[in-house]
C-alpha cells in the first residue's frame, strides 16, 4: 500500500485517461512479465497510486463512486496492454460491491479508507479437491470473542499485494461467509505456486490459513446475498467480459502491427501485382476484416452490458430486472470469450510461420485468452440465455452469472 492518500478520480474521463496512461507504460513490458510469471509488484504499486482502486468506492466513502460503465472501459483498456495485470484486480471490484451491498458501518469504515490510500483487497475463494467448485473445506470457527479461520485456497488473484482478504469460508452453521483480514495477519502464507501457462503474472497460487484470527465483527453473511434479486455476480462477470475483450484487442492490434512491419506476401499474390506488401495480400486483409468486426462487436456488446448495469444500479428492483442484467452480461462474457480465442489463435495465420518465434510473444495472446476464457463454462451462459430468451426462465442466482 502507498503513503498517504492517492489521487481521487472525479470522473469517468479522469478515470480512462489514468487507464490509459497506465497502459500505456505497463504495454512494453507484458511480454517479459508474461515470460518471467513473477509478482508484478511495481507495476501494480502504480497501479495503487493511480487512484483506479477507488472508482467504484462511493463518495461519501471517499472514493470516485463511478460505476460499471467506467469499470469496464479501465479493464478494458488495461487488458488491451497486459490482460495479466487487468485481472488482478477483478476481485478487488468485487469485494468493494460486497462491502457497499453487505458490510456494517465498521467494515466499511475500516477498509474503504485503505482503498483510497491505494489499499487493494482481494478475495480468496475457490478450492481445489471436493465434488464440485463451491465444495469447501475452509472453515470459520469460534474462537473467544472472534473467530479462527483455518483452509487452503487456491487461484489467490490479486492476494500477495493486497492490504486486505476476504477469504470464503463456511461458519459453524454450513453457511457460506467471508472473513475479512488483514494480509499481513499471523497464519496467512501466499505462495506463488501459480503455474497455468496463461495468465502468469496475476501468479494466482496458494494461499494457506493456520489458525488466523478473524475480528467478531469482520464476518460478512455473504450467503445472504443469493436468497434475493443480486447483480454481484454479472458485477464481477462484467469485469471478466472487459479481459477478454481487451485480450481481443490487444492481439488484433500486435497482428496488425506484425502485418505492417515485418510479414511477407504469399508468393502468388506478389507475383500477380496484388500485393507488394502483405498488408495489401487480398487474403490477408479479408481475415483481417473478420476479426476486426469481431472485435468491434465485442467491445460493443461489452459496453451495452455495462450500460444495462449502470441503469440497474447494485440493487435490482427485483427478479427480472436482476435477470435481465445478468442475461445482458452472459451475453457480453460469452461472446468476447470467443472472440479473444479466435483473434489469439487466428493472428498466426495473418503473421505467417514467422509469428510464432517465441521472441516476439505473440503465443501469449492465446495462452492469455484460452486460460482466462475458461474461468467458468461458456456453455452455461449460453443456456440461460436461450432459457431466458425463449421462455422466461430466470437464471440462478450465483456469482458466476
């Protein structure tokens, strides 16, 4: 965390222009980060004094109080540079909309501050082992006046510069909590065991809790938030869609820059007067078209689920309107996923066999959006969607839609 209080972002300009400034400098160096799979800790320290942590925090909590239209544009952005350093703080997003939808007074008081200083949170949440995802074993049980938490975590986004955690759980009564310590905390231990051949630099590891000390009053109900209309879930997937969109983007813009600089025509389009350069190849330019397009269209659909979200605000006014948001957002998350895996793989076949020398990097567009896009099942999305579509059937109520 940074000294003193970070810059506040008064708008969604002021926020944009700090997103693009920071990827502007984080760009030159994805490929090296993504190569070394280390901790990005200065990059992301930049990233904390940018005052991007904030954008989401209400005002009256000292933050920028901005919202889904501009969270998408920053991910967006960012993702363009380093998809890598976009996602590590989804979660972050994520647990400033639990706090402003689920936390007391004091929870609020004591950790949205540190977000404005430049304090980033991040959420620990899934397991390895069990029947199925949401089989957990981390357990919150009480201990004098407080609670001790003990468990293993795995894919920690974001956990290793965090200030804070706010680690799943299910208390003594099987019901699903988040305890909210602080990283620094006796017990913890973050490992950087991350080992996914895509994605390197969030070095989403382990994180181990041994006997941690939780605070009486720092247990939030988070199961309450899926027995009525929530929009979390399509909240945090709206960030995901803004990754693969800008995995999309920043694939498509290195093939063009490959294209220009560096490709050869195909030999019967230069001896046919076609094309003196490959970026005049017929083919080439036609391929081009179609992801381009596609694209385009990612980024738009991303930006309609936004504006649906913006309209909504953190509190549907009921199932419906809860459904049409995450339906809006499925919609957005499936299609960009897509895309991103058709432009990282199909930049080959516009580059030629001289894109694929490792030295340029351009494998890590594919590795980035085929790990990324498989964060939760597309086909799922896809389902509801033609469920909501054709008889008005609500999708279910998680933090995956």
């Amino acid at each position: 965390m940074t000294a003193g209080r970070v810059r506040c972002l008064g708008s969604h300009a002021e926020a944009v222009a700090a997103a693009e400034a920071f990827a502007a400098a984080v760009r030159p160096g994805a490929a090296e980060r993504d190569r070394a799979g280390g901790v990005p800790r200065g990059e992301l320290a930049d990233f904390d004094r940018s005052g991007l942590p904030a954008i989401t925090v209400p005002v009256a909590d000292g933050g920028s109080g901005l919202g889904p239209v501009t969270l998408a544009e920053v991910i967006r952005t960012i993702a363009a540079a380093d998809p890598a350093l976009a996602q590590i703080p989804q979660g972050h997003f994520l647990a400033i909309d639990i706090l402003r939808r689920l936390g007391t007074p004091e929870q609020r008081s004591r950790i949205l501050p540190a977000v404005t200083e430049g304090g980033r949170i991040a959420p620990v949440l899934a397991e390895r082992g069990g029947t199925h995802a949401l089989d957990l074993k981390t357990r919150l049980v009480a201990d004098g006046p407080g609670w001790r938490l003990d468990g293993v975590k795995y894919y920690s986004t974001g956990a290793i510069t965090a200030r804070w955690l706010a680690a799943s759980a299910l208390d003594p009564d099987d019901k699903l909590v988040l305890a909210l310590i602080e990283r620094d905390s006796p017990g913890v231990a973050i490992g950087e065991d991350w080992s996914a051949m895509g994605q390197r630099a969030t070095v989403s590891g382990t994180t181990t809790f041994v006997g941690v000390r939780v605070e009486s009053g720092f247990v939030v109900p988070y199961w309450t938030a899926f027995t009525e209309p929530q929009l979390l879930g399509a909240r945090t997937q709206l960030v995901h869609a803004a990754i693969e969109a800008g995995i999309a983007e920043g694939a498509l813009a290195d093939a063009a820059e490959f294209v220009r600089t560096r490709s050869r025509p195909f030999f019967e389009a230069y001896r046919s007067d076609q094309a003196p350069t490959a970026a005049e190849d017929p083919h080439i330019r036609l391929r081009f078209g179609r992801l381009a397009t596609r694209t385009r269209a990612a980024v738009q659909l991303l930006r309609w689920a936004a504006e649906v979200l913006e309209e909504l605000g953190l509190i549907p006014a009921g199932p419906d309107t809860a459904a049409q948001g995450s339906i809006a957002v499925a919609q957005a998350k499936a299609f960009a996923s897509e895309v991103a895996v058709e432009v990282a793989s199909e930049l080959f076949a516009l580059t030629g066999t001289s894109g694929t020398d490792l030295k340029y990097g351009l494998d890590r567009h594919w590795r980035n959006a085929r790990t990324h896009s498989v964060h939760d099942p597309v086909d799922w999305k896809y389902h509801h969607i033609g469920a909501w579509e054709l008889t008005a059937v609500r999708p279910p109520s998680h933090g995956q839609i």
